[in-house]
C-alpha cells in the first residue's frame, strides 16, 4: 500500500488531487469528515441542491466557516477554500478540478454526471451505486472511450467486495460465492419509510442526533440496496447471480465457508461464482451469531490437496471437507473510506471496482397491491423495492429498472410482490435516463450474456 506516500508527495510537489463532491448527504459528509486531514487532497467545491445544507454538512464536520467561502472553483483550487454552488454541471465543467464524486444517489442525476464528467475529462467516483445499478456498464464504457476513470466508491460495500474477489483471484483463488451482510427479514420488503427506523434498530434519540434520510435508510432495509449492490458487484466481477435472486441465508462468519458453498456440496448456492447476501437475524428474529452485518466476505476454494492441508496448516476456518475457505472484513466505513477511491483514481489511475459487462440488473417489484393512477416513489418509498434478477431475465421479462421507478405514474394495476413492466407505467420517453438505459439494452440485446449454470 503505498497510496499515502503518493499523496504526501503530491502535497510535498505542491499539486493536490483536486476534488468536487455533488451531494452533501450522510455520505458526503463523512468524506468531508476525512478530506480535510488527508495530505495530497484539496476540495475544490460542494455542490449539491441546497447549498446552505451544504454549509452546514461542512461546519458540522469540522471545518470552519471561514475555510467555506471561496468565489469561484479556480480560488477554491488555489487554496482559497471551499466553493459552494447549486450548480454541479458547472462544477464538472471547470478546468479546475480532476476528480468528481457523485454521493447523490439519484439514478438520473447521476448518468449525467457521468457523462458531463466523460465531456469534461473529469474522474468520477460514483457513490451513486443507484446509477450504476441502472446503467453501469455503458457509463463505463463510455468513461472508457472518454480516457476518464470510473469507479465504484470505497468505503461502500460493492468495491470492498470487488477488492476481496480481487485478491483471491490474483491469488489463483476460485471465488465461489462474494457479497455482505445486511439485516434482512422477509417482511421487510414492504417497509417503508415511516416504518423504517425500529427495523433499522435506531432508537428515537439516534435518529433526532443523526443527519439520516428516511426513504435512503429504507432502502437499506427493504432489500433494495442488497441488491442494487449485487448488481453492482455481479457487473464489476463476473459473479452472477442466482436465477431466483438474493436468498439472504441467515449466516455468521465461521460459517460462511460451509454456508456460501453449492448445494451438492451441502451449502445453498445455486451455482459456483455467485453474489450473495447473507442475514445477521435468523428467520425467527433471533440474532445470528457472529453475523456480518455491516461487514464483506468471499468464500474461495483450495481445489488441490496440497492447498487443502496448507489451509489446516496455518488455522483457516474451512467447511467440512476443507476445500472452501473465507476471508471477511467486519465493517465498511462509509464515505469515512471514500479517500482511498479519490487516492486510487488520482495517483494511480485505477478505478476501486467497475463494471466490466452487463449481468445483473434490479427490477422495480411492488411492495403492496398498487393500482392504476398512483405514481411509483423510487428506492426505499412506499411502492416498489428492488430485486436483483440476471439483466437477460429482466430485458426479457421487459421488467421496469428500480432506478427509472421514479415519479413515473402506473397505467395498470400490480398484483403485490410483482416485477412492474415498461408497459404498466407511462415514462418519459425525451428523459436522458430513459433514452441511457434503453440505449444499455440495445446495446447488449446481440450479447451473449453467460447464464448461471
Ligand atoms: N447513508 C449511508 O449510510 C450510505 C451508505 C452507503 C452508501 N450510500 C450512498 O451514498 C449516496 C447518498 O446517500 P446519503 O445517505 O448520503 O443520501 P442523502 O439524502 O443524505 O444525501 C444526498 C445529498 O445529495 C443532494 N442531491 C441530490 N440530488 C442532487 C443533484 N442532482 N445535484 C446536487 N445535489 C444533489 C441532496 O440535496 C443531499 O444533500 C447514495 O448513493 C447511497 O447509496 C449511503
Ligand atoms: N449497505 C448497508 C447500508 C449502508 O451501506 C446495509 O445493508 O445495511
């Protein structure tokens, strides 16, 4: 690791990364938290809708007010501090910054940053795993013909699952199964965000102390955010998923190696290489021991009996025949690890994960009986929750993408727990998101996508 070293030389020559961060939120907030005491760093500007929130994200973190008022991007690339604007399309287009990073979380406001940032010749960071969710892989190939970095956001979990799979690849490890931990319950697909707090496991007081989104917190909770993230990594990595989605096996970490393994083998995937997420409460509501909640893990496998013994040898927890191992990380830190993305892009050129092809998609699926006439609120609301489905299923299906599920009005009722359809609601055909997307479609529709075994 020699990314500091980099960055204290960059400060050292006098030429910081230069950043711009659109989205001042919980997770933007946390990178500000960080950004100011990383060497090699200057945050040029914030953008985001409401500039005073902005401030005080800011202020709240830790800067001063004074540090908050340059004029313009070029005084703030100068050292003149922060800029704050409503205006994130100029901030991509100013020659005086390298890197954006998108923590908005909004599907369509994300696509066009990306392809301002591919116009402007600016590295994106993309937070927005929602937009990734829904057209990762051409914005990435578009970034790609553009000579800009694109890349998944550290600090989040798809790049911290891209890094383990990574590893074990680089290893001469199989990846047999990769993914998080997450609180999962069935009936927590239809809450909503008047429900989401006592689920979440945040106390009245944790809430009113926090800076927390509702409707972006559900989303954590109600199964859209597992998949959006599996779609993510199924898309950076090749892994696929399983025909019927994410099963969230209740699963702790010694026994992820016996878990996340096939079925012939006595685990509960459906087939080698796969995305999955386990639950850290068992179906019944007891907590799982030594869950994974807010942590990582790959399970990969030894594959020869000189591996197999080296994995008794030095200690590793196996399953039962002792040819499937797994590492896990405990925890993901949130923007509070954003840093090593921003570091990565600007001192190495190498994204933190990215889509490399089209696998996985995730499909708007109604989470009570919706009828005619009520307009679809996106992630985490009360309408629709994401489920994560392999993206030939989905264009087959012609399944409505979560992330276009966004104030678009129903044309016919859905029975609940259905995938919503194109058809069933009236979009907008003249929306860039829309026309992005269906471009995505055409695009891979003569592609053989690899089908899970
Ligand atoms: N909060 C978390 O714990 C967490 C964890 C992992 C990943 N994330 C990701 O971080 C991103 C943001 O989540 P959050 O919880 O910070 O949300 P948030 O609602 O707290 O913050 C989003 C911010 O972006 C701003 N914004 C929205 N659209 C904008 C636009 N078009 N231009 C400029 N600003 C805009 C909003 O005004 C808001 O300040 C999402 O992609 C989410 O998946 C969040
Ligand atoms: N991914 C986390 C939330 C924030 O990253 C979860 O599943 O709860």
């Amino acid at each position: 690791m020699n990314l500091h070293r980099k960055l204290q030389q960059r400060e050292a020559e006098g030429k910081p990364l230069r950043v711009g961060l659109i989205g001042a939120g919980k997770f933007g907030s946390m990178y500000l938290s960080q950004v100011r005491r990383t060497p090699g760093v200057r945050l040029v500007a914030v953008a985001d809708l409401a500039p005073p929130r902005a401030r005080a994200a800011l202020e709240k973190v830790g800067w001063e007010a004074g540090e908050l008022n340059a004029k313009s991007f070029e005084d703030g690339a100068r050292g003149g501090g922060v800029h704050l604007t409503d205006d994130a399309m100029a901030m991509i287009a100013s020659p005086h910054l390298d890197i954006v990073i998108d923590a908005t979380g909004s599907p369509a406001a994300g696509i066009a940053h990306v392809l301002a940032c591919c116009e402007h010749g600016k590295h994106i960071v993309m937070v927005n795993v929602e937009a990734d969710a829904l057209a990762g892989p051409l914005l990435a190939r578009r970034a790609e013909q553009a000579g800009i970095v694109y890349s998944l956001a550290y600090g989040d979990q798809p790049a911290l699952i891209c890094e383990m799979v990574d590893w074990a690849r680089a290893a001469g490890f199989e990846v047999v199964a990769a993914g998080k931990g997450t609180k999962y319950l069935p009936e927590y697909h239809a809450s909503t965000p008047d429900t989401v707090w006592p689920y979440y496991g945040f106390s009245p007081e944790m809430v009113a102390a926090g800076d927390f989104n509702a409707q972006m917190f559900n989303s954590f909770l109600d199964g859209t955010k597992s998949a959006i993230e599996m779609a993510a990594v199924s898309n950076a990595t090749g892994l696929l998923p399983a025909p019927q989605g994410l099963a969230f096996p209740p699963c702790g970490v010694d026994d992820l190696a016996r878990v996340l393994r096939p079925r012939e083998e006595g685990g509960m995937l459906h087939h080698r290489g796969q995305v999955e997420v386990i639950s850290s409460v068992e179906r019944d509501g007891r907590p799982v021991f030594r869950d994974l909640r807010w942590g990582v893990y790959v399970t990969f496998a030894a594959d020869s009996d000189y591996v197999r013994r080296c994995f008794k040898e030095y200690g590793l927890v196996t399953d039962p025949i002792g040819n499937t191992s797994a590492l896990y990380k405990p925890y993901h830190l949130i923007g509070l690890e954003l840093g090593i993305s921003v570091a990565s892009v600007g001192v190495r050129g190498e994204p933190t994960g990215a889509p490399i092809d089209w696998h996985g998609d995730v499909v708007a699926t109604s989470k009570r009986a919706l009828r005619a006439g009520e307009v679809l609120d996106g992630e985490g609301g009360f309408t629709v929750y994401g489920r994560l489905m392999a993206a030939r299923e989905s264009v087959a299906g012609g399944y409505l993408p979560l992330g276009l599920a966004h104030k678009v009005k129903l044309k016919a009722d859905v029975p609940a727990g259905q995938p919503v359809r194109w058809r069933d609601v009236e979009f907008d055909d003249a929306s860039q998101a829309v026309r992005f997307r269906r471009e995505m479609e055409a695009a891979w529709a003569g592609q053989a996508q690899p089908r899970a075994a």
